[in-house]
C-alpha cells in the first residue's frame, strides 16, 4: 500500500503534505524517514514529466511542497564538526534548475558536522573544476531530476578526464538516477537518498584517511572502464 505522503506529493496537494508531516513530527517519526517518502513523491513527479503526464509548472509545485516541508523538521545537529580529509561538493548539473534533493543533502552534511562545498542550480562543467585540483581528493555529488540532465552529468565527468583531474575524484550522481544512467554517464555510485549519501561520504573519507598515500586506490574497485553505450542514450536529448 501506498504512504499517504508519496501520494499526497505525486498529487501536488500542498496542504495535505504538510498536514501529514506536521502530524508526524509530532508523533516522533524519525525526520530522515519523513523526507524520503516526499523526495520519492518529489521524484515520481520527475518521471511524470519525464513522460509528459506533467509539465513545468508541477515540477516547480513538488519543489514547493519539498520547501514548506523543510521548514517543519529540524534535524539533531551533532556536537562538533568532524575532520574532512576529503572534500565534499554538491551541484545540480548544467540544464537543471532543481535543487530540493540538494539542498536537504547540504542541510543534513551541515547538521552531522560535514560542511560540503554548494554550487547551486544549472552548474556548467567549467565551472564545477574550478572548485577541483589535481592536489586535493573530492567527492563530488551530481545532482539531476530529468533526463537532460544526464548529458550534462557525462560533459562534466568528460571535462574531469580531459583535466587530468579524474583520478581524485569520486563522483556520485543522485536524484532521478539508477545504475544504467551511472553506467551512461560514466559516475563511480549512485545514491538514492541523503542518508547514503552521507554514508557513503563517510566511508570513502575513512577509506581515504587508511590509504592517504594513495588515494587513486580508493577508485580502484569503482572505476568504469570501456563500454558501449546504454540504450539509455537514446532516451537523453543532447541538445535539449
């Protein structure tokens, strides 16, 4: 069955959504368990459009709702910041203004300690390395709601390799993403939601501080090699 507040997301029913997370906030619902359930109704409002079953003006309604959500939780923040030896970065990709799963990310990153670097909305490639050097390892987080936008997240990973900047960079993709479109796009995971994400942060800083004098290792189980295009390829208009 269905969670009244997927449904109430996917239905764009602004007052319905808050009525449900304010009366679980104060029912004491985990905060991170309420946010999944509107970021999956946020997401299947992405494959609406995606389909065109919805169109613009939705997809900005669900951006909305995500907000005024927001507001009603609060997460515990931890009690002091913890060392990053690696640096985190959050962008939403060239062609896509959509920042509800980015922002909440960044806002639970900042809450645990973590404070990552956030490039905002409509990020070109360009501008992504800039905040890159061949000294420092990151973990660079691509964030994407349509289809678009996985071009956008290949022209960036493309320009890392043609930088010579690839090999210290973990990039993870996030938003309406699975395992072909990371195939496609050449990242090295995919994460679903802002606990994994912040796990896996977490694992690859530990793995990193283990091996600092390598940190190419940490790639070494992960790194895409040679492939033939997905047939997701087919789907991604690269001149949309």
């Amino acid at each position: 069955m269905e969670d009244q507040l997927i449904d109430a997301v996917l239905e764009l029913n602004e007052d319905l959504a808050i009525d449900i997370v304010s009366q679980r906030m104060r029912e004491g619902v985990n905060p991170v368990s309420i946010i999944s359930l509107v970021q999956e109704g946020v997401n299947r409002v992405g494959i609406y459009y995606n389909q065109g079953r919805y169109f613009i003006a939705d997809l900005i309604m669900s951006g909305l709702i995500f907000k005024e959500v927001i507001k009603l939780i609060q997460f515990p923040p931890e009690d002091s910041a913890l060392p990053q030896p690696v640096k985190a970065i959050f962008a939403t990709v060239e062609r896509d203004i959509h920042d509800i799963g980015k922002n909440i990310a960044v806002t639970y990153f900042n809450s645990k300690g973590i404070h990552p670097v956030d490039l905002g909305v409509n990020v070109p490639p360009a501008v992504i390395l800039e905040h890159i050097t061949k000294d420092e390892p990151v973990v660079l987080f691509l964030s994407g709601l349509i289809t678009s936008s996985y071009y956008s997240m290949k022209k960036t990973i493309h320009l890392l390799k043609e930088k010579n900047l690839r090999g210290n960079v973990i990039v993870v993709i996030c938003g309406l993403v699975d395992e072909e479109v990371k195939n496609y796009v050449e990242a090295d995971y995919f994460v679903k939601d802002i606990v994994e994400s912040y796990e896996l942060y977490v694992k690859l800083s530990a793995d990193y501080k283990r091996i600092s004098a390598n940190p190419e290792l940490l790639l070494s189980s992960q790194k895409l090699h040679s492939r033939p295009q997905s047939s997701i390829h087919q789907e991604v208009r690269e001149d949309a």
